[in-house]
C-alpha cells in the first residue's frame, strides 16, 4: 500500500486524512521537505489557494514539489489544489501563480463566493453519483486534449469539468473530503500503483 501524503500548511487537511485512514492508506501529513520526499502520493486540500502558495514558499517546499510533479508524482488536487496545480488561473491575484501540472484553466469562485455554496450529486465515471460539495469552487473554463473528464456539472451554462486526471495528476472542483463518501480518494489511491 502507497504512503499518501495531505499537503498541511492549510485547509482541510484533517478530513482528507480521515478519509484515507478509512480506506486503510498508510497517510502522513506533509509539512516539510522531508516529509514531501517520503511519501508516493500527495493530497493538496481545500483552503485558499493564495494563502497556501505562499506558504509554499515559505516552507521551500514549492521547488521540491514541482520537481517531484515533474517526475510524475500521483498528486490529488481538491478545490485550492486545483487551483494550485491549473495551467492557468482567472479573477485570482496579479501574482498568483501555480504548477501547472494540469492542462487546465480555471476561475477561482467560478461558482459563486461562500454564501453561493451548494452540495449536488454528479455522476462520476466508473462510480456512479457521488454527492458534492462546492465551497468557492474554482470552474474549469478549458482543458486540453490530454485532459481525461470524470465527471461534469452543468449549472445553467453547460456542462463544465468538475473532476479532471492527466496522467498521475487528478484535479477536483468540489470537496470529496467532506461526505461520508471515500470512492473518488479510493479511485486516486488505486491509481498511484499504475503511475508508479
């Protein structure tokens, strides 16, 4: 079984590693770079994207993660962490910046700000209908050709992306984290052996 690491400088960290002990996933929380080097997978939570990426600087943990993305890293990226790991982010901060490792744009609060939260069941590849929960969600606005769509969420403006994977790199508008449902960090941990 992979060692996942939750990515805690912020966010809902707690609940992501609740769900994995569930899942019986050997899972340690990642704080430092030491921490980074000794897990095969990591989980980046909800939580606010600008905060998290300066606290990625802070903490040098920004180079050892792209370095390890790069190397192809099995990587979860839930709200803020999509955002973090997007090709390209609208309505955020003038130097916002971000990882890249999905071929993905995407719009911070692209649903709404937190009074316009709203839990809805999507339907995701392979599972069937998972309830979700979308707080300041960010919306995918493009995806590339590589990108693999899992599930999608059309709320009056068509069908947009809501839980994406290129290759080890999976990115997620809603928080799986905070249902009782474990299936789609299930999917993720079943994945990390093929990309390994």
């Amino acid at each position: 079984m992979p060692r996942v690491g939750v990515l805690a400088l912020q966010g809902d960290v707690r609940e992501h590693v609740s769900v994995l002990k569930v899942l019986g996933v050997q899972v340690s929380t990642v704080k430092t770079r030491e921490e980074l080097a000794e897990v095969e997978a990591l989980i980046i939570p909800g939580g606010e994207s600008t905060t998290m990426s300066h606290l990625l600087e802070i903490s040098n943990l920004r180079a050892d993660l792209s370095e390890r993305l790069a190397d192809g890293l099995a990587v979860l990226g839930t709200c803020a962490g999509l955002i973090l790991l997007s090709k390209n982010i609208s309505d955020g901060r003038s130097d916002q910046w971000s990882f890249g490792a999905l071929d993905v744009d995407v719009r911070r609060n692209g649903y709404g700000r937190q009074v316009a939260s709203f839990e809805t069941l999507v339907e995701v590849a392979g599972i069937g209908k998972v309830q979700s929960v979308f707080i300041r969600a960010p919306r995918i606005e493009r995806f590339g050709s590589d990108v693999e769509i899992l599930a999608s969420l059309d709320d009056g403006d068509g069908p947009h992306p809501v839980l994406v994977r290129q290759g080890a790199v999976w990115g997620c508008s809603f928080h799986p984290e905070l249902t009782t449902d474990s299936r789609i960090h299930g999917m993720f941990v079943e994945s990390i052996d093929a990309s390994r």
